[in-house]
C-alpha cells in the first residue's frame, strides 16, 4: 500500500463541493411522464456537431468516441440533439479540451440536451468527490480484493436515465481515478439466439436500496426509503432501436417470477457476461475532458485506484428519458412474483 497522500491545497473548485442542507432529500422518487428524446430529433449526419476539423475517433470499434476540435459550450441546440445522437450510436462520447467547467451552473445546465423533467423537480447535479476528509469509494464500501461496481445511475423509476454529462474539475495528483463503460447492446449482440429467446420476456426489479445506498446509509433506512419499478430485462432503445441488455449489477438483482437460485444464477452469468474487455472501454480523464454517455445503452464503474487522502472531484448531470420499453413486445410478459 503507498503511504497516505496529504492534500496540500484547498479544491480547486469549492462551489461545486457537495452539500447536503438540513431537510435535504434527494428527488428518487419520479412519477411515470412523457420523456424527451433530444436524439430522435436530430439529423443523422450531424452537420452541427461533426464540422470540418472536428476529429472523433473510435475507442474501439464497439464503444466510444474521443472527440476533439469542438467546445461544447459553443453548440447550437440542434448541435447539442447530435451529441444525443451520437452518445446513443457510440454508448460514450470523450470531449477533450472543454471549457465546460468553468461556464458556471446556469450554462452547464442550459447546454445540457436532454431538458425534459417531470414538473415541480429538475435535473440535480450530482457530485462524486473524495480527498483526506471526505474518503474515497474504497473507505465506503469497505475492504474487498477489487472495487468494480458496474451499474447504470437510477435505474428504480420507469423514465430511465438518459444522456448524461460528467465533467471533470479536478483529478488525483499521482494519476488514477479513470472511468470504465461497457456497452450492454454489443453484450446483448454477443449471445446466441437461442439465449436471446431466453431473455426476451424477462423483467427485472429495480430498486433504490442499491449496494451503494446500503453501505451509504444502511440497510435499514436504504430498504425504507426504498424506490422500485420493473423494467425488461432486454430494452429497445428509444433512439437507435436496438436491443441492450438492460442489467444493473448493483441496483437490479431480481429476475421477476423466478425463485433466488434461479434469478441469481442467470443473473451471475449476464453480470460476468458485460464485464468483458470484448464490450469495454476506460477512459483516462485529462483536465477539460467532459464524457457524455447515454444509460440506457452503457453500463459503467468507477476506478477507485488513486491514493488515499487525494483528490478527486467530478460532477454529471442525470436527465430522465422516456419510459422503459421492451425489444421484443410479443415476446415480453410481466410475471408475477413467485
Ligand atoms: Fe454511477
């Protein structure tokens, strides 16, 4: 084990430290509503977004883009429609270079393509920051032999998380600290057709109560609080169409209308399955870089592998889109609980 790192310095950005005000709750609750599809709307060839001396480049052929030549910032609406686009076709989009985190909270918000929101709540920033007081994922979850923790964000209402934004404001000073995307449609993809048929009707039942949540703030009070919906196990997704294999390792642990040993052992197998290098990507965050990704075709997980004591600050905005659907409706049935 190095030694402990000791934070010279104050953050650079203390504006966006995270604060939780007394009374403060989080809205996990989100009634069903019309989601909007930024993406749909946009133009295929992406003449916005895609201009000359823009340079995207493949990650791997099966996921990811690193962009550069472009700011963000500077986008038209219907440019920022093309970045959903094109998260939807490439599960995760790396922009080099941005002057993103400093516009301030109004632009970072107005920028963001994905608006649509049920009334009365709006799209939170979310903040994941550790340094010597705060700890880091590893001081929460406890000692294990690896901390991997592939999900998809909040996955326990029946608008499904969309495309979101994840800027970096400052990164460990000995290195460390990269994010992993794998794609669950080149996972579903991957399976014969025979399992695929397996899949197809199957549900799966989301809830808040998740392992982060649990080590957060117990089991107790995360099973009280407890948000759940069910979604199909196999999902089409809302802009390009295709089937994505829709598990949650942290957040969705039950196949509806199977007994445990039955759901666990389906469920071991498909949480191995999108592990693979075969479907991965990780990306190496540089000062400027903003990820953009879209949920509901990509899982991800942090890489808590930076020094204790350092500092890593990043925050994302989550939009909600549109309800959950299945790929394959004639084959799709919701079963009831055993
Ligand atoms: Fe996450």
């Amino acid at each position: 084990m190095l030694p402990k790192a000791k934070s010279t310095s104050g953050p650079l950005y203390p504006a966006y430290l995270p604060t939780r005000p007394d009374g403060f709750t989080a809205t996990i609750d989100v009634p069903p509503f019309e989601g909007d599809e930024p993406g749909a709307r946009a133009d295929p060839s992406k003449p916005n977004l895609l201009k000359s001396g823009v340079q995207a480049t493949n990650v791997t052929p099966r996921i990811g883009s690193e962009i550069r030549g472009v700011q963000l910032s500077e986008l038209t609406k219907e440019g920022l429609d093309e970045v959903a686009l094109l998260a939807a076709e490439r599960g995760v989009l790396i922009f080099r270079d941005q002057d993103f985190a400093d516009i301030g909270f109004d632009r970072q918000r107005d920028l963001h393509p994905t608006m649509g929101y049920p009334e009365g709540t709006g799209p939170e920033f979310h903040v994941v920051y550790a340094d010597e007081k705060a700890g880091n994922l590893r001081t929460l979850l406890g000692q294990r032999t690896s901390y991997d923790l592939w999900h998809v964000d909040q996955t326990f209402t029946s608008n499904v998380p969309s495309t979101t934004f994840f800027w970096v404001l400052e990164m460990p000073e000995s290195g460390g600290g990269d994010t992993a995307f794998t794609s669950l449609s080149a996972a579903y993809e991957a399976l014969s057709p025979t399992f695929k048929h397996v899949l197809a009707p199957l549900s799966l039942l989301h809830t808040s109560a998740s392992v982060g949540e649990v080590a957060r703030v117990g089991t107790e009070r995360a099973l009280k609080e407890a948000v759940s919906t069910i979604h199909p196990l196999v999902i089409r997704h809302p802009v390009t169409g295709k089937p994505s294999l829709f598990v949650n390792p942290t957040i969705a642990r039950k196949i509806e209308g199977m007994l445990p040993e039955e759901s666990d052992s389906i469920l071991k197998f498909l949480h191995e399955h999108i592990r693979s290098l075969d479907f991965s990507c990780r990306l190496k965050w540089e000062k400027g870089s903003v990820v953009v990704w879209d949920q509901r075709s990509v899982a991800h997980s942090a890489v808590p592998d930076f020094r204790d004591g350092e500092r890593r600050h990043v925050v994302r905005i989550i939009p909600y889109g549109s309800v959950s659907q299945p790929a394959f409706p004639d084959l799709y049935s919701k079963t009831d609980e055993v």
